[in-house]
C-alpha cells in the first residue's frame, strides 16, 4: 500500500483495486445472458487467463467473485503470479439478470419486444444503487485489510455500475479486461482500463 507522509508524522493510505473481468465463459460464447447463473469457462477463456497473468505484473494480493468464471480465472491468475490464497467475495458476483438470465438478445426481443431498445430492464433487474451498494462493501473491505495493489476478478456489469456511479462513460469491456480504483480512506478515484489481451484472444461479449 502506498504512504503518503506528511510533516505533522500522520499518513494517507492509498490502495489500489484492477477490477478485472473474468475469462470467457460457455454463455459469453453463445450470447446469453449470465447474470448469477454460473456457466463455467471455456477453454479460450482458461488460456485468457492464463496469458493475462504475465501482464499484470506486481500485486499484493488476489480478490474474486464467488461464481466459477471469476473463481477460476483467479485461481489460474493465482496459480502464474504465486500468490494466494484468492479471497473470496459474495458481494463482487454479478449483477442479477432476473428473467433475462439464460436468455440471447433475440430471445429478449421476443419476450420483451421493445425493452433493450428502450433501455428497460425486467422485475428481477438487480438495481445499479443496489448493485454499487454492495460492490463497495467489498472494495471497502479489501481496502481496508490488504497493504498494496489488489486483482479482483469480476464482472461486467459490477465495472459497469462502478465506472457510471464515478462518472465514467459507457463503453465495453472484454473478457480479461479491467479498471484501477484508488481508494483513499473513503474516497475513490478511477484509474486506466486495461485489456489484458492481445490480438485473437480478445473477446468482448454481446449480452452486456
């Protein structure tokens, strides 16, 4: 963690956070939408992983969502750097996709014509105020008990909800993609996105 001194002998601590998109999964590849489902990753999503690592370079410490896509990339990203054990953390799965999980774009415009054009959303939509509520418990969590630079692989939707609430505008993120949060005491501060991929590997999923 970094520590920022000043003449009066008290300090700043300064953490940073790459929320970082987990690997491609199974429904990243068919174009359905995931939300808390917990597809596993494919093979191009492992080897994702994989190659992503050697980019990271240093860091303290490895957070992930507890669904399998993000577990897995994380344990593969653990396994490269030679750190762990991954920490896990409930509150940076993904955001509910209520009666669209399972579901393509297609089959969204069929069953609710009208709803992604109109930018709605259907009754079990995870709320972006819910959604940032409890993505910063655990961003707050993490920095709070580690000194230093955290991975914490995610999700899509969560680095959506958090780049909106800081101000950011909407743009895609790929798969093994991801964004710096400094986190000073309680006050946050976007840093660079990052793709962690080059070339034929990188692939940016249609649902979101």
């Amino acid at each position: 963690m970094s520590v920022v001194g000043h003449a009066d002998l008290s300090f700043v601590l300064v953490t940073r956070i790459f929320l970082l998109r987990h690997g491609q999964s199974e429904w990243n590849a068919l174009g359905r939408w995931q939300g808390q489902a917990n597809p596993p990753l494919t093979e191009l999503g492992r080897l994702q992983a994989l190659h992503g690592a050697s980019r990271i370079g240093s860091v303290d410490a490895i957070a992930c969502s507890t669904l399998e896509r993000a577990q897995v990339t994380a344990s593969i990203i653990s396994q490269q750097l030679g750190i762990g054990p991954v920490i896990e953390f409930p509150q940076l799965v993904e955001r509910s996709a209520g009666e669209w999980e399972g579901l393509t774009r297609p089959e969204i415009e069929d069953q609710y014509p009208g709803f992604l054009s109109e930018h709605r959303r259907p009754p079990g939509w995870e709320s972006d105020e819910h959604l940032v509520e409890r993505a910063s418990a655990a961003i707050t969590a993490l920095a709070m008990s580690i000194d230093g630079d955290i991975v914490a692989v995610t999700h899509g939707g969560l680095i959506y909800a958090i780049e909106k609430h800081l101000g950011a505008p909407f743009a895609t993120i790929a798969n093994l993609g991801g964004r710096w949060v400094e986190v000073v005491e309680d006050r946050w501060t976007l840093g660079e996105r990052l793709n962690l991929l080059e070339g034929a590997e990188i692939t940016v999923p249609e649902q979101i």
